[in-house]
C-alpha cells in the first residue's frame, strides 16, 4: 500500500514529503528535499551509529547521562542494533497510534546515500506537543544537514498535526542554538540550572515552532 501525503504549498516550493508504508504494520517513511533524506534506520546502519555515537559532543548531548552527568560508555555495534531494533517496534506502534514517539530517522546525503547523522522524536504528548533531537557524525558537520533534517522533520509533525514542537538545547551548545534559529525556532527562555554535566550544573534553553507562525531560512540560505 502506498499513501501520499499532499505537502503545503510552502512544501512544494522547498521539499517534497513522500510518506510510504511497505505494508499496514510497518511503516516505511521517507521525508526529501533532494539534498538531505530521511528515513527509518536500518540494522544495517549498527556499525555507523556506534562509530559516530563515540564523539565526545554526541555522548554528552544526545547520550544517556547519569546524576553526576557522566555519560554512559560508548555503544558496541550490538547495543547500536538494540537501538535500532526499538526504533522499528516504536515505528510499528506509530502505525497503529499515528502519533510517532520514539521514532527515529537515519539522516542520509541524498546524492552519495551516505548515512551522516540522526534525528528523531523524542515524546509526542497528549496535547500534541513534539520533542526531538538530532546529531550529526562530526565528519559530516558544516554542510547543512541538521538545518534540512530538522526542517523536513518538522515540516513531517505539522502535518501529522503538532500543535508545537519543541527542542531543549544545554546553552553552552552553540552549534545546536544556530541549527534551531537557523530552521525557524524561536527561543523561549532558558531553564537555569536544569542539567547536569561532569558535577557541573548547566543552562538549558527552550526553542519551539508553532505551525501558524513558523517560517524558515530557505534551504541554500546561509547563516
Ligand atoms: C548540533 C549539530 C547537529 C550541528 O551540526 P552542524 O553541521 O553544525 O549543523 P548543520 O548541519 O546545520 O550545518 C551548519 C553549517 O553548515 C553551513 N551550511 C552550508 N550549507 C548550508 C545550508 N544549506 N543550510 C544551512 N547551513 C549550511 C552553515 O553555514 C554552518 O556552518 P558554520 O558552522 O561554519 O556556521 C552538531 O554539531 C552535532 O551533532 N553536535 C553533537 C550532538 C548535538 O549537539 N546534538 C544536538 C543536541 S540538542
């Protein structure tokens, strides 16, 4: 089975959104713009996760961190798979619920097919409220993948139906901050003292789109 979703015509002029589901019970979505694609992760993909999940900015900003804010240690290509593994059974549930929590996409240079990073939601609420994250392999920074991924990812959960989508950025992130104003964000406040890193206490700001408000840079726009 095959379903279109039909993009804005703010989608038509910067990206095509192609949503495809292999078959009722597991869902296969991939989101374009031509330059940077999305779409589910594959088992396939372990040895590349583990491989990138080992930068020290990953571990710190995408990782599991303990009370003291030690990172976790770093994923063999078996924990890499498990992660993949309930990333599929969160994208089985999204085909039943239609609300995606827990879904992730491998972000892939649409040219090369390359894997170069990850984005992915993090909760869906009840009021229809999205968080996500993303990281991007630090061979693969500075070109601009995160902007496009974090643009077609949110452009994806508008039309799902999010009534907002939000990120939360530890402050001292600085190429985090200018990936959420850059892809249309704005900053709400800062949350003092809300995380924790190496027993030091850290800043976390708010940045959120609201589908009636929200306008981006165009995708070639640079900073
Ligand atoms: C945060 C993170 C994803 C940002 O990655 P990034 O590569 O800097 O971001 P982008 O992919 O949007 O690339 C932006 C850069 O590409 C350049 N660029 C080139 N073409 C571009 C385009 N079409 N659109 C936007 N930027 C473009 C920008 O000028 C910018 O360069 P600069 O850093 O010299 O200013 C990355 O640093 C990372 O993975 N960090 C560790 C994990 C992390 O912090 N995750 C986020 C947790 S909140």
């Amino acid at each position: 089975m095959s379903r279109e979703i039909r993009p804005s015509q703010r989608a038509v002029k910067e990206s095509s959104v192609d949503v495809r589901e292999a078959d009722a019970d597991n869902p296969v979505v991939t989101l374009s713009d031509d330059v940077v694609t999305l779409r589910p992760w594959s088992r396939d993909d372990a040895g590349f996760m583990a491989e990138a999940c080992a930068d020290p900015a990953i571990r710190r900003y995408n990782g599991v961190l303990d009370r003291l804010g030690r990172p976790t240690p770093p994923l063999s290509i078996v924990d890499a798979e498990a992660v993949i593994d309930q990333f599929a059974l969160n994208w089985r549930a999204f085909a039943t619920t239609q609300t995606p929590s827990g879904v992730a996409f491998a972000i892939m240079d649409a040219r090369s097919g390359d894997v170069v990073g990850c984005c992915g939601v993090d909760d869906w609420s009840k009021a229809d409220v999205a968080q996500f994250g993303y990281w991007i392999a630090a061979s693969a920074r500075g070109r601009g993948y995160a902007t496009r991924a974090v643009i077609l990812l949110t452009r994806w959960l508008f039309e799902l139906g999010a009534a907002r989508v939000f990120l939360t950025i530890v402050a001292e992130n600085e190429e985090s901050v200018a990936v959420a104003r850059r892809a249309g964000f704005v900053y709400e406040g800062t949350m003092r003292s809300h995380g924790v890193w190496q027993a030091r206490r850290c800043d976390v700001m708010w940045f959120a789109a609201l589908p009636l408000e929200w306008t981006m840079r165009g995708p070639d726009e640079q900073t």
